[in-house]
C-alpha cells in the first residue's frame, strides 16, 4: 500500500520557536541574563571605579559568550538593507570612542561593548536571508523571558522571601522590589508584556489561555511594584493595542469606567499613588526635575562629546547633585542621560533613530501589520522620557526597542512569517 501523496500547497508543521534557536538566539539570552545580574545599590564614587565584583563578572562573561555565539556570523557578507538600526550603529560606536574621553573610561567601555554585542546581534539577524524569523526569535525570547522573570519576582515576593519587598509608607506596606530588577523596572517590564500578550488575545496569534495568564501575572507585579510611571506605561500600551486593532467602544467603555472609579475611590487611588512621599517629592516628579536641571547644565558645559557612555549622569551625584542620593544609578530620563553622555555626536544618530522607528510604529499601527511591535513603541518612548528606556545601557528595554526598530524597519513582505505566507499560498492554490 502507497502512502498517500501530499499535496504540494500543504503546509508544514509550524515548530515551536524554542526548539529551533540558533547561535544568535543564544547570545540574546546570554545579554538577557547578563543584564540580570545581581547588583547592590553601590555609592556614585565605587560605581565609577569600575572595580570588580560578582555582578560585574557574572555580566562580562555573558558578553563574552555572546560575542563568542555571534562569531560564526561574520563569515557571511553584510548586506546593507538602510534602516533605523544602521543609525543606532552610528551612535554605538560613538558609545565606544567616548571610553578615551570619559570620566570612567573602563565603565562607559564595558556598557558600550555590551550594547554593541547587542545591536550587533540584531543586525545580523537582520542581514539574514530569512531575518523575519531571525527577528521574531529575538522577540519571542525577549517576551518569555520578561514573563519568565516576573513569574520569578512574584512567587518569591508573594512567598514572603527577604530580597523580593522592601518596607514601604504607601497602602501595600511591602514593595516588590529586587536586587537584580528594581521596583521601577518590574513596573516596566510587566507594562510591556502586558501589552503585547493583550495584542495576542486579539490578533489571536497565540494560544489566548496563556496569554491571559500572562496577562494577569502583570497585574500581579505592577500593582506592588507601585511604579507610577509604569502604571502609566500599562495604561498606555493598553489604549494603544485598542486603538490599533480597532476596539474603540472597549476603549471608550474601559476609559469611562476608568474615570468612574477614579471619581468613587479618589481618595485610595490618591493615596496609593502617593506611596506615603512628601510633596516636594510629588512635585519634583520623585526629584526628576532638579536631576534634569543639573543635566542641562552640565550638558551645555560639555555639549559636543558628554562626559562619557554610561556613567555621565551618574558622574553629576559626585557634583551638582551630590548628597541627592547615592544609590541612584541615573538621571531617570534616556534623554538628558545621553544628552551628559555622549552630547550631541551620539544623540543625534539614536534620536534618528528613534523618530524613524516611530514613523514606522505608526505605519504599521494604521495598517494592523506587525502590531505588537508597533504598540509597545509609545510605552518605551514614555519610559525613555521618564527613566533611561532605549536611551540607556543594555536591559530589557534596549533590548525591545532593538527588535522593534529592526522589525518595523523591514518591508512589510519580509516581515511576516513564513508560515503565514504558506497558508496565503495554499489558499490561493485551492
């Protein structure tokens, strides 16, 4: 007996992403977990040093290992395909020529050099004959990896463990807070994710079940994490999913009811919000304005080259802003950070960059093509505004606006999967 002829239309088993990563994938997870290395609040003057520690090591042998992975890729020729990563190379290597001028030459070397492994590794996968499925890969581990780290954050917060909360004046006493993600960046993270598993319920793209348990771990993070700036993110890649696929009786429905509840618990919505901080503090934006002055001065004094990738706004607490608080680690906006950083030689390339990969996130948000990366662009852009966001150093940020502005950056044929593509073919076969 002949087994049966398949048809030639047929389309081929779709497997799971997981199973098919490649060497470029393995570099995008080794950064990833380097990013998540453990590291203690330290003071600006040991910061700077660049002295060793387990955190430091832990991230340099990631990078390492990364560079390692994306070796094999430099035995293919690159194809140059303009688009807003080729800028953001630019302003990578502007990162790494300020290590000869910087005020901590040894930081601001081994912060460019991990991001430069990074936007590296989105290159070549965009250079890639199949760089639509090189890129998704970069995606999706990015998005189970941010779910995977959440999950962990919660169990250990929602156990109780010492390490996962800090003690907090605000109505839920203990803050989800990390030594490896801060309070600010669990909000953050649970803001996108949240995002784009709500972009997947509605594209139906995913398995929905999933999806909405993913959906709901966000909740579970943001809400103790107390991040107002990262409730606002949420808010806003939600209203932006709606708005992209339409839904806009649920928009303005979810908007009223927003507003109803906002008017009957004003009172603990206030005090949530709040956190039990004065209201100097409130006004200053959690003292985001007076950092932002200090920033625009010492931007004008240095407006060419910055004090340095990585470690120019930071170099500002040991000045201007001394005594303002010594475990902060920025200047809580990725404009003024690169403003100090590397002045007007490396942001102009990255805001370049950044306006054209808006350009294409609207594009592609009016034409519902590629629209889970089109509505996490403006939940970054806030975040950029008011914390580093794509203006910092590696983190998970860096790393979606990287596979945003390489995906978006695309034709729109080239983008898509293959399997999309097949099932279009079949269709028109039969």
């Amino acid at each position: 007996m002949r087994p049966p002829v398949q048809s030639a239309t047929a389309v081929p088993a779709r497997r799971a992403w997981w199973r098919s990563i490649d060497n470029l994938g393995c570099a995008w997870v080794l950064l990833i977990i380097g990013s998540m290395s453990f590291n203690e609040p330290n003071t600006t003057a040991a910061a700077l040093s660049g002295q060793l520690n387990s955190a430091n090591l832990v991230r340099y042998a990631c990078v390492m290992l990364a560079l390692a992975c994306i070796a094999p890729e430099l035995r293919h020729r690159i194809a140059i395909r303009f688009n807003p990563i080729w800028l953001f190379a630019g302003y990578i290597a502007v990162c790494l020529m300020s290590a000869v001028w910087s005020v901590s030459p040894v930081v601001s070397l081994g912060k460019a050099v991990e991001l430069a492994a990074a936007t590296a590794t989105v290159l070549f996968a965009a250079n890639r004959n199949a760089s639509g499925a090189a890129l998704r890969q970069l995606f999706e581990i990015s998005f189970f990896a941010g779910a995977l780290i959440l999950l962990f954050v919660a169990c250990g917060y929602y156990a109780g463990l010492e390490g996962f909360y800090t003690n907090s004046n605000g109505v839920i006493r203990r803050m989800m807070d990390t030594v490896f993600v801060s309070a600010n960046g669990i909000g953050y993270l649970s803001a996108i994710t949240a995002t784009i598993a709500l972009d997947r319920i509605l594209s139906r793209r995913s398995d929905w079940r999933l999806m909405a348990a993913i959906l709901a771990l966000t909740l579970l993070t943001a809400l103790p994490a107390q991040g107002r700036t990262g409730l606002f993110c949420m808010i806003v890649g939600t209203a932006t999913v709606l708005a992209i696929h339409r839904q806009y009786v649920v928009l303005l429905a979810g908007g009223f009811a927003a507003l109803l509840l906002a008017a009957v618990f004003a009172q603990s919505i206030e005090t949530y919000l709040i956190r039990g901080d004065q209201l100097e503090n409130i006004q200053t934006m959690s003292g985001r304005s007076v950092m932002w002055q200090a920033a625009w001065q010492a931007f004008l004094d240095r407006p060419v080259s910055g004090y340095g990738f990585g470690v120019g706004g930071r170099s500002l607490f040991l000045g201007p802003l001394a005594g303002f608080g010594a475990p902060i680690s920025s200047l809580h906006s990725g404009f003024m950070e690169l403003l100090v950083g590397v002045g007007l030689l490396g942001f102009v390339p990255w805001v370049m960059a950044l306006v054209w990969t808006i350009r294409n996130a609207i594009v592609s948000g009016l034409r519902r093509a590629r629209t889970q990366e089109a509505a996490i662009v403006l939940p970054l852009l806030v975040m950029t505004v008011m914390s580093t966001g794509a203006g910092g150093w590696f983190d998970t940020s860096v790393a979606y606006y990287l596979c945003c502005a390489a995906i978006l950056g695309q034709p729109l044929a080239r983008s898509l999967s293959a399997p999309i593509r097949a099932t279009s073919q079949a269709r028109r076969g039969s």
